[in-house]
C-alpha cells in the first residue's frame, strides 16, 4: 500500500501559550510528519481569545510543509472581521477552514456576533470567497450538546453541507456504532461529503474525563473503569488507550471511514504509537515481504 492510497490521516494542534510551548509543538509537529497528514488544523479560542495564536502557528505549520487549515469561529466577530480574516488567510495562500460557531466566552453574554451559527459561517465564507477554500465543519456522532435531539442536530449538520460544506470532522467518540449510525443517517438524507471519525488519544484519565463533560462525548463504564484502575500510573494509562484507541480505529477503517482526524493535543507520542500499531505506514508489511 502505498502512501497515495493508504487512509487519510490529519491532524489538530492549539496554538501554544509560551516559547517553550510552541518549541514542543514544533517538534511534535515534526514527528508526526512520518504520519503524511493530508492536513493539520489549529484550533480558535473562544470569542478570539487565540485568534493571532491560530494565525502564527498557521505559518509555522506551513513552513515545516503542511497544508494548514485555520479554525475559524463566527462567534463574536462581525462580518468585516471575518472578511479580513478570510481575505488575510487567501492572501496567505491558505486553500482550507475548519468553519465552527464557536463557543461564548463568559462575559459576552447575548452578544454572539452577526452570524449565530456555523451554517451561517459557511454561507458567508462562499458569499465572500467562493470556491477558494475547502471548507471542514463539524459533526456530532452522539449529537451536539445544545441540540434539541437527534433529528434537529442532523438537521443543522445537512445545512452545514447544503450551503458549501465540503467534509466534516466529527466530534470524538470510543463507541464506533455512534459513528456508522450518524454516517448512515446522514446519507439517507443525501450528504455525501465525507465525514471523518475524529480521534482523541486516551493518555491522562482526568484530562479525558474533563473534556468529555465539557463537549458531551460518551466514555464507555468499561473504559472509565479501567483508567480509574490504574490510579496515577501513566505508563498504564498510555498503554491501555493505546490498544482502545488502535482498535476503535481499526473498527472504523474497516468499515468503511474515509481517514482518521487525530486531536494531537500538541503531542507526538499517542498519536504516532496508534498510527505504527495499524501500519498505515506499511513498515510491518514491508518488514514481512522482506
């Protein structure tokens, strides 16, 4: 298998905080080379807190060679700031977005900008740019937070697409059933952009659980147990979401899932180990023809 017709493999990083931070993210970003990302994407803070931080560290992805997609969120900016922010990014030479509604910060109160929704987002991205940029938005295999139910959240995952969405990411999951149901639903209403599973590496218990609550994503009893088991041993921990996370995408390539999107969290290490395990690299098929 070679790398043109092997999964396609992208990637999300943050923008780093501090020197040391953005050091780390180089490296990593580095190493995870070898994975050949179709992309990375780079995340936005909530109401443009990390709006600069997303842009620099746009540049510094595309300098070490890979095609960079920004995150861009409608929330609190006016149609003036997102225009210079799209025009800047084309200027830039910029051909993807990662288009979300984003999330109020504390403070604004009702204050959500002229465009409230991320279907609005990407009909303003098509109105101002037209066909320039490739166009990501997100998907909720275990539906959105905020959604009303699973109807209503598929309904807004469809506008999304009607109005120039051209692939989805989806939110993580560990149960690969919410995934293959989403997908299928969603073709059954005529989308057929792709829709990529996204992955989130299992290495800090706590950290895992934090964002879980926070984004709605359902972590199995069995995997919660398991990671409470092992107490404060990381070894185990990386060891064990290791091996979950492998098959959960292993599951998912299997049946059909058009690449993996891996929520690096600024690390190599997790994603690259996942990565070897299911050989989309081909050192262990090489290593057994040899």
């Amino acid at each position: 298998m070679s790398v043109t017709d092997t999964p396609a493999i992208s990637l999300e990083f943050f923008p780093p905080r501090d020197i040391a931070a953005a050091e780390r993210l180089v490296r990593a970003a580095k190493q995870m080379l070898a994975m050949h990302p179709r992309y990375v994407s780079v995340t936005f803070g909530a109401g443009g807190s990390t709006r600069a931080g997303t842009a620099t560290t746009v540049r510094t992805l595309s300098n070490l060679g890979c095609e960079a997609a920004p995150h861009l969120s409608c929330v609190g900016s006016t149609r003036d700031d997102l225009r210079a922010i799209l025009a800047a990014y084309k200027a830039e030479g910029i051909k993807r977005v990662v288009a979300l509604r984003g999330d109020l910060p504390s403070g604004m109160g009702g204050d959500a900008g002229e465009l409230r929704y991320a279907s609005d987002l990407v009909a303003f991205i098509r109105e101002e740019m037209g066909d320039w940029f490739h166009i990501e938005v997100a998907a909720y295999p275990e539906m959105h937070p905020q959604a009303a139910n699973p109807e209503s959240d598929l309904d807004n995952f469809k506008r999304k697409v009607d109005l120039g969405a051209d692939s989805a990411i989806t939110q993580y999951f560990f149960n690969p059933d919410a995934y293959f149901d989403f997908v299928d639903r969603a073709q059954a209403r005529g989308v057929t952009v792709p829709i990529v599973p996204g992955i989130m590496p299992i290495t800090n218990h706590t950290q895992l659980m934090r964002f879980s609550d926070m984004c709605g994503a359902e972590v199995p009893r069995w995997i919660r147990l398991r990671l409470a088991s092992f107490g404060d041993d990381k070894a185990s921990i990386r060891s064990f979401g290791v091996d979950v996370v492998t098959a959960l995408c292993q599951n998912l390539l299997d049946n059909g899932a058009p690449g993996l999107h891996f929520y690096s969290l600024n690390s190599a290490e997790a994603p690259m180990a996942i990565w070897k395990n299911l050989d989309l690299g081909g050192e262990k098929r090489a290593l057994a023809a040899s």
